[in-house]
C-alpha cells in the first residue's frame, strides 16, 4: 500500500447501490485498521497457516502424499513449523522470508517429505511480486522452484518427472501473476488518486486566480468610478464656493452639477457592488461604458472647469466591447489626473484615432505643470498608471505615460485588433 493511497480516505461509490456503498466503507475501514495494526493481521494470517500445518502433522495427514513415509517425526513437526512461522514477516521483509524458508524446502524435498505445507511457498511469492522489484522476483521465482526439480527426479511420478514439476512451476507462476496483477491494480488506484488530488489542488488554485483577478477588476473599476467622480465633483465646488459671492447663479448651476456627478457615481458604486451579492441575478445591472459615452464624461469635465477638445479620426467599425472600455476608462483616469494634479489655467485634448479590424489609438495630454507621477505628492503610489497598464495589458497594448518635453502631461495608448474568432464547427473527416 503506497502512501498516497494511505493518505486517501474518499468515497469511490458515491453513486453506488446502499449494499454497494456498505461493502466499501467495511472494506476501507478494514483496511484503515490493519495500516494502523499490521500485526494483527499478520499474525491471524499465521496462525491460520501454523495451525493447518500442525493438524496435518499431527493428524497423520502428510503419509497420504509424501514421497517417504519414513521420514521422522521431529523433522516433519520442524518443516511444517519452517514454513508456517516466518510467514509473520511476508509484508515487511517478504525475500528475507524466501531465503528463510529455503533451507525447510531443500530438506522437504531432500528426504522426500514432500509436505503440503510447502505451499505456502506460493503466499511468499505473492508477496514478492506485489512488493519488490521485477528481478527480485525472477530470482525468487527460480529458487523457489529449484528444490521441486530434485523432487521430481528423485522421485519420479508414473508419467515422468514432468507430471510432478509441472504443476508446481504453474502454482508458481499463478502466485506470481496474481501478486503483479494486485500491485498493478494498487498503482492505477494510486494514480487516480493522485490525478484527483492535483485536480483538486489546480481546481482551488484556479478559484483563488479568479478571485484575485475579481478582486483586481473590482478595485480598477473603483478607483476609476470613485476617483474620476470625486475630482469632479471637487472642481466642482471650488468653483461654486469661487463664484458664491459675485454669481449665485453660477454657484447654483455648480450645486445642480455636484448633485447630478453625485447621484451618478452613486448609482454606478450600487451597479458595481449589487455584483458581488448573492442575489446579483435579481439585481438590475446596466452595460459598461463604450467610446459613446465619451461625451458625456468629457461634458462632466468640462463643466468642473477643465477646457477639454475632442477629435477623432477614422471611423469606429467592429470595435470590440472590452476595447472600448479599456478606451474609456484610460481616458477616464488621465482626465481625473489632469483635473487633480494639472493646476489652474490648464486645458486638455482628447484624440481618438481608429484603425483596421478594430483597432484604436487614443491620446490624451494638457498643459499643466506636468513632472510628478499622480499621487507623488502624497508620499504615496497611485493606483492609477498601475490600473490602465493593467487594463492595457490583458488586450495586448500598448501605454505611454509620462510628462511632455514643452510641460504639462501625455497619456497614449495603442489597442491592436483583436485575432478574428476561429470557426469552431468541427470538419468532416476525408474517408
């Protein structure tokens, strides 16, 4: 028994009949048992073998077949204890308990006892087969059998010697077989085993990749909702709290657009969290942002006092929805960068360029005062250029980000077209 099959304690007939199922929980706990206890097995095992040997003995059982019914007492009680008693040892040492049993087999057939108990000669090679290496047992086989040749020359059947050594070869031979059958079957079951624990170990490993990668996505599409957000919706109020005292009514305009920003980022934060509930089917949920909404979120920027011109180029044919989010939200978070770390006066451009099969091209620069990274100025690292590397990355493109030899700053990032989709109908084989 391997130890990977002593680690294993599943149910291999989850869907089998009761009776079925019963069977194999005895057998597995019997089993269980004996890999904690193998020495009462062994010695049941034993005792069955030294007690049948000493009813043969004593019974006069042994006159019935032997070669010399004159072979003395002590030394048919001596072999029928020879080859019963080291059978204890047959799982742990089973070619030590070869070599000692040999001896009792060469006077068995010496003095032409010729002992049934010499049989358990064919339990010893069992053993051998199922635990030891192939040309352990080819020489265990072949000393084994030596003995029986002397046997059947010295005292020859009827038919020949043939008739005597025959059957034994062939008794041999079965045991054999039968052992490297048995261990044959254990390492197939030890492999399923093994098979089922590395399905086990990827099928976990792959939930904990899925859940990262969630995890991921979920805080991208966070920063991206809250952060662009909440950047407007400070320009926002600092131009409402500038224009408070000389124009109320652009202050009121500046409070209806904070509401509006507000109720908006709220709605997308419920969309965005309604996901990860248990009940998400039920929930309502709304499509991802595409390049057409590029107005509206460029309108958004612009009305928190940020000069924005937009351009395109080329027209939008095929282009994937995953692509266009990606668009989306790099512009997104360049935009919310320029309106957190651009300064006054500054303004922005926006281009978009299309190309064949899908691709796209955007970029996206200002005139502020450039030179730090986002959040650089807190002492700490911005999630933003690490989110739209991300994002840039699981479609094969390309980002550029950095600040602009003439000031300010310039995002650019390239998309290529996505590899058309493979016909997946399967062809018919040519006879």
């Amino acid at each position: 028994m391997t130890t990977r099959e002593k680690d294993w304690q599943g149910d291999w007939t989850p869907n089998g009949q009761p009776l079925t199922r019963q069977f194999h929980r005895i057998i597995q706990r019997g089993r269980a048992f004996d890999r904690r206890h193998p020495w009462v097995w062994n010695t049941l095992l034993t005792g069955f073998f030294v007690t049948a040997c000493l009813i043969d003995f004593t019974s006069g059982g042994w006159k019935n077949v032997t070669e010399n019914p004159d072979t003395p007492s002590w030394l048919v009680g001596t072999l029928c204890l020879g080859f019963s008693v080291p059978l204890f040892w047959r799982r742990s040492h089973p070619f030590a308990v070869l070599l000692m049993v040999m001896p009792f087999s060469v006077a068995n057939v010496w003095e032409g006892a010729a002992l049934q108990a010499s049989m358990t000669l064919l339990v010893v090679i069992f053993n051998i087969a199922l635990r030891t290496r192939m040309r352990t047992l080819l020489w265990s086989y072949a000393l084994a059998s030596a003995p029986f040749w002397h046997l059947g020359y010295h005292y020859p059947d009827k038919e020949g010697p043939g008739a005597t050594i025959a059957p034994i070869m062939m008794s041999l031979a079965l045991a054999a077989v039968g052992g490297i059958a048995v261990r044959t079957r254990q390492e197939y079951l030890a492999s399923l085993v093994d098979r089922a624990r590395q399905l086990e170990v990827e099928r976990d490993q792959q939930a904990q990749l899925a859940a990262v990668a969630e995890r991921t996505r979920i805080a991208r599409e966070m920063h991206d909702i809250i952060g662009h957000n909440l950047s407007v919706i400070t320009g926002l109020a600092d131009g409402g709290a500038y224009a408070a005292a000389k124009s109320p009514d652009r202050a009121a305009q500046a409070l209806e657009a904070i509401g509006t920003t507000s109720r908006q980022a709220l709605a997308e934060l419920r969309r965005l969290l309604d996901v990860l509930r248990e009940e998400a089917p039920t929930a309502e949920l709304a499509p991802q942002p595409s390049l057409t909404d590029l107005d509206h979120l460029i309108d958004g920027v612009r009305s928190a006092g940020l000069p924005v011109r937009f351009k395109i180029q080329g027209r939008a044919a095929r282009v994937p929805a995953g692509t266009q989010l990606t668009i989306y939200r790099v512009i997104q978070e360049a935009l919310t960068n320029t309106l957190k770390h651009a300064g006054p006066n500054a303004t922005s451009q926006v281009s978009i360029s299309y190309g064949d099969g899908g691709a796209v091209t955007a970029t996206v620069t200002d005139t502020g005062r450039g030179g730090p990274t986002p959040n650089a100025t807190e002492g700490t690292p911005g999630r933003g250029l690490a989110g739209m590397r991300e994002r840039t990355a699981l479609y094969d493109g390309t980002l550029e980000a950095g600040p602009q030899p003439t000031g300010g700053w310039r995002v650019h990032v390239h998309l290529p077209a996505l590899p058309a989709p493979q016909d997946a109908t399967p062809k018919e084989a040519t006879p």
